[in-house]
C-alpha cells in the first residue's frame, strides 16, 4: 500500500490541498456566524389577545406579565373593520348585510338613513359599522378615505350612535382593508412597557400607491424606528405596482431589517408576491425568523414533559441550528383543541426564562438583531476546489484500475479544464456540482483505499496490533470524508443558502450513490479473495471463466451459502429503505424514545451528535477493519454498509448550511468520540466470541 501512495504522490498532495482552499473559503462564514450571536423575541398580540379572553386575566395584565419576564416586543397588525368589531375594547360593532338582517329588531336601533340603505342594496356583503362614539366612526372614516382611491359611504347618527353604511362587494371585502393601529390598543401596550412593531396585511387590487403611502406613514408614526418589518403570505405592500413598490421599500428596508419566516417544515423561507425581488435587491441582507407554528403551540406536556419544555427546544433549535433570530412567540394551544389556550401563566415564564437561560449558556445574548454580514465565495477559489477533486476522482480510479501515471495527469487536465469551463459557462449550477461531486468523491476514496489496503493485509496476529489498526483506519476515513465535508460545504458557503433562500437538495444522491460504489468495489476488490476465487480481469477469459463455473456441480453448501448471502441482502435492503426515509431535514418517523434521547443530548452537550454516526458509521469502520483482518467472509460487506453510511454522513453533516460550522465541527467531534468507545466495545465482544470459539475447537479436539 505504501508503494501505491508513493505511486501517486502527486495526486495525495493536489487532492488533499483541498483543506487548505476550502479553509480559506469557511473562514469569512465563520466570522459572519460568530458575529451574529444575538437572537430576539417578539410577542405575537393577536394570539395572546385571544387568549386572554379566555384567561381570567385580560390583556393588559398578560402585556405586563410578558414584560416582566425580560420581552419588550410586540407586534401588532393593523387593525380591520372585521378585528374592530371582534374587540370587545373598542367601541365599535360590524355588520354585513346578511349578518344584519339575521338580527332581530335591526331596523328600530338603526338611523333612519342606514335602514334605508339596507332595505334599498340587493348584495349581502355591504358594510354597516356602529360606532358609540364620534372619534371611532372619524377614526375609521379618516383612515378608509387614506388608503382608498374611491370610497363611498353614508353616515347617519341616532341616539348617540354613529353608524356608516359601506357598499362592497366579494372581490373588494373591504371588512379586511388595514386601517392603522387602533389608538387605545396602542396607549394600553406602552403603558405595558412593550415597544409595539408594525404589521399590515395586504388585499390584491386595493394594493396600490395610495396603500403603501398611508401604511409606511401609519408605521412611523406608531414607531419611527421599529427594527423590523414582517412580511406576510399575501404580498409587499404597494406590489400592484411593482417598480414602485420595490423602489420605495428597498428605500424603508435601509433602517428597517426584513423579516424572513422559516417554512413550517423547516425548509426555506415563505415567499409571497415580491419577496424575492425585494432580497435579491437586498442581497440577501435580512433576518431569519421562527414563527411558533400551531404544531409547535401545541407541544404542551408532550414527550412525558411536565410543561412547555418541547417548546423551548425547537425554540433553541430554530436560534442555534437553524441561524434563526427572531422567535415569534406565541400563545400555547391544548393539546386537543385548536382554539382553546393554556391560561396558566406558569408554563409562560417557563417558555421564556428557559429559551434566555439555554441560549446564554450557549453563548447568544438577548437584544436587537443585525442582519448576518453577507457572504460569498470567489470564484477563483471554487475553481481551485474543482481542481483539487479532479486529481481526487482520479485516485479514486486509480483504486481500482491500473492507470499510467502520463494518464493519471491527462484525466486531471481534462477534468481540470472541464471544472474551469463549468464556472465560466454554467454560473451557480457549476457550484452544485463540485458541491455534489466533492461529496461523493471524497467519501468513496476513503473507502475505496481502505479497501485496498485490506486486500493486501497480511494478518498481524496480534490483537492490539489489530485494535490499533482499526482505530487508525477510521480515523483516515473520518478524515477523508471530512475533507469533502469541507469542500461541500466551502462551495455553497454565501448567505443565500446559510439563510436558505436556496435550498440545497441533492442529500439522497449524495447519501445513494458512494453506498453503491462502496458494493461495488467490495466485490471487485475484496470478495474474491474470501472467495479464493480468480477472475480474470481481460474479457474474453471472464466470460470463458463465467461459462467454466456455470458448468461446475452445485455442492449443497454453496447454496446454504447463497441462501444467508440473499437473507442478509433482504435485510440489508429493508434497512436501506429505512434509511433513505429517514434522511433529510425532518424527523422521518422517530420514536419517542429516541426524540427524547436526542433531546437529553442537546441538553447536556454542545451539540448532539448524530446517531447514524456515532452508532452506526463510526463503530462500522471499526469492526469492518476488524473483520478484515480476522479473515471473516462475507460478514464484512454488511458491515460496510454501516461504514459507508457513516462516510456519507460526515459530509451530509456539513451540507446542513443553515447549521453554523462550530456546531457541525462539535457534532462530528462527538460522534467520532462516542463512536470509537462504541467499537471498541464491538471489537471487544467479538474477540471474546473467537477466544472461547477457539477455546471449544482445542477441547472437542
């Protein structure tokens, strides 16, 4: 094996010269993430305000609780006719017509004006609004005149009730225009010691100039200086007209830092009409925010906990894994029911005081959130990765084919110009592939030259020397693998997948493709040997051999051989299935027990590794040296397939881009380490086994 490295040399240095590229690609990521270590928590006032009419405290007490727990931010959408009149604080009442004339005796409280109108319209979604004081009905008659180019209306007053008459239609519902932030909610939040931010929604055909002009002034004059804007699924203010619209809030996103909502699944962010004009001009410069979804408000006592512990955690996954900065908080849901609230305010200052405690220990710090610094990566250096997993690929030929060394350089120079001509032609397509080809290479060469090397073993008879063999050949596999981890991830490494406004999504062929190779080369490498079989390697002797063993006799263990051989296949197949399944960003079917074992683990330690790694993947290199050497047939290509899963897993690791690099470098640390613990314990056992199998061999003798 020494003789084939020294072979080539050449290529040993370019491909491993990858490390140093791709270190000084990550070290501007790096930078970027350890600045950006301050997360924020807003409080959702629409969720908290439902709740609070079920609770026996009302609003402004659970404002002030909120406040006193360390939360300073609320945010608070504009209000609507529709959320006037469900207010049971505001002084106004809101009526379609077909809501109206369901109600008994209508007609006798109503001006006389307004009972004209109702009994004149033929549509049931006219307006009627009863205001039972002057300054609500100027309120909204003020505000509706603002962001409507026509608006019409009758009012009429009787009795001290101001009432207006509103005509609509389906297409423009006009119970859903925002209308500003409603005066005495505002003055009962300030009063609370919460700075209130600004949301609006927006209604398609009633989203114009005028629109965006009387929402950017109702946000000023609410907070002159909000930190943060939220975007919504129905669309950028003022989008009906796009140039303008874009113009204007690329304008306002200069003192105020865009807010972009985590998908509910966790991957990507959501998207609405103008979202990604807006941060494609913005280069990326926003913040990324974790909305509490309903599932997750519902995680009260769930997994056998007490409280809203579960909570807490995707809290601290979404700000330490995730590159998430803002939790959106919200109120907690029953667990059956999806419009009844926990009103106990004890799980309420779990939530919040265990979210600030777990992530102080981890380093973040609780205030104001600054966009992450925008990252990219220079061509220039990605071309020298290609160029490094060229020469890569080219050992890993070299692996299985004799390839003159004249040859050897040839491929590397035609590999090389290829990779140039990709960056020059293909753009940010060539990135996913030297993403996914450093991927698979890397990986497959760790085990292909491990394989290689076990070919040529000669048993060393001692078991420490043994012991000392496996623990050196996995730690050259960790480290071949990680080097296209690092690769990978060097290529990708700029804010628009660290913030997942592009999702990488080539985990399963990256996952697929070295297991299949690893077969492959097992089979050509290693199984003939365990065999003691000769295949010749020039075509017209394979087939005359293939035609020879054909016509041999069949001896009856050669099928009991064959028999285990598809038994152990078929099991090998059903866990492979269970694999790809399980791979990904999701859960994928995990049991309780193990969510609450990764949670113990997230809990106590920096990071928690990752289970096909520490139990799988590194044990498995371990015990598949160990069975090489032993002269073990057959057995060891099953647990290679725990090997390649693990070589493959060091690289998906890394490919979590939203994952900052210390906590995939922790992960990995920690899954080498209990890895290695757990293989030696494997190799342990089964060096009893032999001892007392050759033990019982000398006494039957």
């Amino acid at each position: 094996m020494k003789q084939w490295i020294k072979a080539h040399l050449g290529l040993w240095i370019l491909a491993l010269a990858a490390v140093l590229v791709a270190g000084v690609m990550l070290v501007p990521r790096m930078q970027a993430e350890q600045a950006n270590m301050t997360y924020d928590i807003i409080v959702d006032y629409k969720d908290f305000q439902n709740l609070s009419q079920q609770s026996k405290y009302d609003i402004s007490w659970w404002m002030h609780y909120l406040n006193d727990l360390g939360l300073e931010k609320v945010a608070l959408f504009e209000s609507t006719l529709d959320s006037l009149g469900k207010d049971p604080t505001v002084p106004v009442d809101v009526w379609d017509l077909a809501e109206l004339r369901k109600t008994s005796g209508w007609s006798a409280t109503l001006p006389e004006e307004i009972v004209k109108a109702v009994l004149a319209s033929g549509s049931n979604y006219d307006v009627i609004v009863a205001c039972y004081d002057s300054g609500a009905a100027e309120w909204i008659i003020n505000n509706m005149t603002a962001r409507l180019d026509e608006f019409e209306y009758t009012a009429a007053q009787k009795d001290g009730l101001y009432c207006l008459y509103i005509p609509a239609s389906r297409e423009r519902n006009l119970r859903l225009l925002p209308l500003g932030f409603w005066p005495g909610t505002v003055e009962m939040l300030r009063e609370a010691g919460m700075t209130v931010l600004p949301r609006t929604t927006t209604i398609k055909g009633l989203n114009g100039e005028r629109f965006l002009t009387a929402v950017l002034e109702s946000f000023r004059a609410l907070n002159p200086d909000p930190q943060y804007f939220f975007g919504g699924d129905d669309g950028l203010p003022g989008y009906d007209a796009p140039e303008m619209a874009l113009r204007v809030m690329e304008e306002y996103f200069a003192d105020v830092h865009l807010l972009a909502t985590e998908c509910a699944d966790q991957r990507g962010n959501l998207t609405w009409p103008g979202f990604n004009e807006i941060i494609t001009k913005m280069n990326y410069n926003t913040v990324r925010m974790f909305n509490e979804w309903d599932y997750i408000q519902w995680r009260y006592q769930y997994y056998s906990y007490g409280s809203s512990e579960e909570i807490v955690n995707s809290f601290f996954r979404a700000v330490a894994e995730r590159n998430c900065r803002v939790i959106y908080l919200r109120a907690i849901l029953d667990t059956d029911e999806e419009e009844v609230y926990i009103v106990d305010p004890e799980p309420y200052e779990l939530m919040v005081t265990d979210t600030m405690a777990r992530l102080a220990d981890y380093g973040f710090t609780f205030g104001d959130v600054e966009p992450m610094t925008v990252v990219s990566q220079p061509t220039g250096l990605r071309i020298l990765l290609g160029i490094c997993s060229v020469a890569a690929a080219v050992l890993l030929l070299c692996t299985v084919f004799p390839i003159k060394p004249l040859g050897q350089w040839l491929l590397v120079l035609i590999g090389s110009a290829g990779v140039v001509g990709a960056f020059l032609v293909l753009g940010q397509t060539a990135n996913l592939l030297l993403n996914i080809a450093a991927g698979i290479v890397y990986p497959t060469l760790a085990m292909l030259v491990l394989l290689r090397a076990l070919r040529d073993y000669k048993p060393l008879g001692s078991s420490w020397r043994i012991l000392a063999l496996s623990v050196v050949g996995m730690l050259l596999c960790v480290f071949l693998s990680m080097i296209g981890a690092l690769v990978s991830t060097a290529a990708l490494s700029e804010t628009a997948y660290l913030l997942e406004f592009r999702l990488y999504r080539a985990v399963k062929l990256m996952q697929i493709v070295p297991i299949g190779l690893y077969v492959l080369a097992y089979l050509y490498l290693l199984l003939p040997g365990e065999l003691n079989l000769q295949i010749p390697r020039e075509y017209k002797a394979l087939r005359a051999w293939l035609r020879d063993g054909l016509e041999r006799p069949v001896k009856l263990r050669w099928v009991a051989w064959a028999m285990l051989a598809a038994a152990l296949i078929g099991v090998a197949g059903l866990a492979g299935l269970y694999y790809i399944v399980r791979t990904g960003n999701t859960v994928g079917g995990a049991s309780t027990v193990e969510l609450m074992i990764r949670n113990f683990l997230e809990e106590k330690l920096v990071a928690r590794p990752r289970t096909k790694e520490f139990l799988i993947g590194v044990p498995c290199m371990m015990w598949f040296i160990y069975l090489c050497a032993r002269r073990w047939r057959l057995l060891p290509i099953f647990v290679g397939l725990g090997m390649a899963i693990g070589a493959t897993s060091f690289v998906n690791t890394f490919l979590h881009l939203r994952s900052p690099l210390n906590l995939s470098f922790a992960r990995t640390g920690y899954a080498v380490a209990f890895g290695l613990v757990i293989g030696l314990v494997g190799i342990a056992v089964l060096e009893l086994l032999r001892y007392f199998w050759k033990k019982g061999r000398k006494t039957d003798v």
